[in-house]
C-alpha cells in the first residue's frame, strides 16, 4: 500500500517565488493506494508527476506529512539501508531511461536480479523472456547509445518489470513508442497490477487513458486536484 497525508516536498532552489511566495513542488498531498492497484497519474507540465514519482521511489524524502510505503513508515529516521532493501522491491521507468551506457541491453536489463543476487542461470531466462517480450531479442548485446529512443524506452521498462517488484513507478513510459507499443506496454503493466504489484503510471496521452479506464490521480501546480 501507498499512503500519502499532507506530503509537502520542493526542489533545493525552489523554496521562494519571484514575490517570494513559498513554492512547493508538491503541496499537501494526501492519497491511498492500495496493493495490487493501478493508477493514471495525469496533469499538465509541470504539475509535480516527475517529482511525486521521485517521492515515491525514495529518490527523495517528504519535507514534512505522512509517507507510507509498501508497509514502511517513511521518515528521516529510516536507514539508509532499510530504504535501499525498500528501492529493490520498486521498478522505475525514468522520464530520461536512466540506462547504463556502458552495459549492454541485457546487462542494463539484469541490474535488478543481480542486486537480488540471483543465480546467472535464472538471470538469463529471466532477461530473455522479458526481452523477447518488449521484442529487442535481437538487439540484446546493443549499448543503449546504438538504439532508438523508443527501443532504449522499451530496455528501460524491461528492466523495472524484470525482477517482479511489488510497485512500479513509471513516467511517460510510451512517450518515445508508436501506437501499437504504447498499447502493449500499457496493457503489460494492467496485467501485472492484476497479478498484485501496485502500478503508477505517469502520462500525457489522453487516448491511451480513454482506452485503458482507470482511477487517475490528477496534479496542478503540485496539489492533488481530482483522484477518481
Ligand atoms: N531540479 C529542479 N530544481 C528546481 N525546480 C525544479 C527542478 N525540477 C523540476 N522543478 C520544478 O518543479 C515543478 C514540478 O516539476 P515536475 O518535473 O515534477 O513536473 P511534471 O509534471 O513531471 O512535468 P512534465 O509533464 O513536463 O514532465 C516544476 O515547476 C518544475 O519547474
Ligand atoms: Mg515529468
């Protein structure tokens, strides 16, 4: 479960405006989600989706409210340790990819059943089911600077899936795919929700949203607007 009450969260340069109002990224946030459930996350560009899903995956901590996550109460007392043990049950699709240039797709894609120390023969059926499954098999001793935005996208989301993490977070993640991808990954990612990990998804595309129904959570100006 996610549960959020009055999260406030800025950027370091971000504590003043202009007229030297306070300016929060994220304003008193407050919401539930609960295992196994899967959510839109939508708003306009620059409305705090990047920086909610950063909160999320534990890049960053709430500067004040209630956090918490995958039954973890989130404050500054926390280990670095146990938030790390934490990060390793989350899958990330990063609005940049976030690949490691020198490592092949397949090896960009092992990162997280290597940090669970897996053994390297359930590491490699695992790669390859998954890489068959976003169709890069062939492509699969390239360094992400020899693919192309939508095949480096689909590595990226390989690799958050891979290890079967209890939530995946994932903004913009068909941003980079034609039409017929960007409906596949969506609908991979309904069917893992359905088989029990929490899904976030963070989008611009409306006509993915009016073909995939679901709960939204809705963000302006860094505050919680609509979540139905
Ligand atoms: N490193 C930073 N330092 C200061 N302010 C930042 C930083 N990164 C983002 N911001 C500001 O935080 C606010 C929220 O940004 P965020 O990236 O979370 O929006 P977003 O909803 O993901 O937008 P987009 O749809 O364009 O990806 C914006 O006002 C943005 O300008
Ligand atoms: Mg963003």
């Amino acid at each position: 479960m996610i549960r959020l009450h009055n999260v406030t969260w800025r950027h370091a340069g971000q504590m003043r405006g202009r007229r030297g109002e306070t300016l929060s990224a994220l304003t008193s946030i407050s919401f539930t989600v609960p295992q196994g459930e899967f959510r839109w996350l939508l708003g306009p560009s620059g409305a705090g989706k990047s920086s909610l899903l950063r909160l999320l995956h534990l890049e960053t901590l709430p500067a004040s409210g209630e956090f918490e996550l995958l039954g973890v109460d989130i404050r500054p007392a926390v280990g670095r340790s146990v938030l790390a043990r934490l990060r390793q049950r989350i899958g990330m699709v990063h609005q940049d990819f976030r690949l490691m240039p020198t490592l092949s797709v397949a090896d960009n894609v092992a990162l997280p059943l290597r940090l669970q120390r897996r053994h390297e023969t359930d590491v490699s059926t695992e790669v390859d089911a998954i890489l068959n499954w976003v169709d890069l098999a062939a492509r699969k001793g390239a360094r992400p600077a020899e693919l192309s935005g939508g095949e480096q996208q689909r590595t990226a989301i390989a690799r958050a899936v891979v290890a079967r993490p209890d939530l995946v977070l994932a903004d913009e993640p068909t941003n980079a795919l034609e039409e017929s991808q960007a409906s596949r990954v969506i609908a991979m990612l309904r069917e893992i929700s359905a088989m029990g990990t929490t899904v976030i998804v963070a989008t611009h595309n409306d006509a993915l949203v009016r073909r995939f129904p679901a709960q939204a959570l809705r963000l302006e100006h860094g505050r919680l607007v609509s979540n139905e």
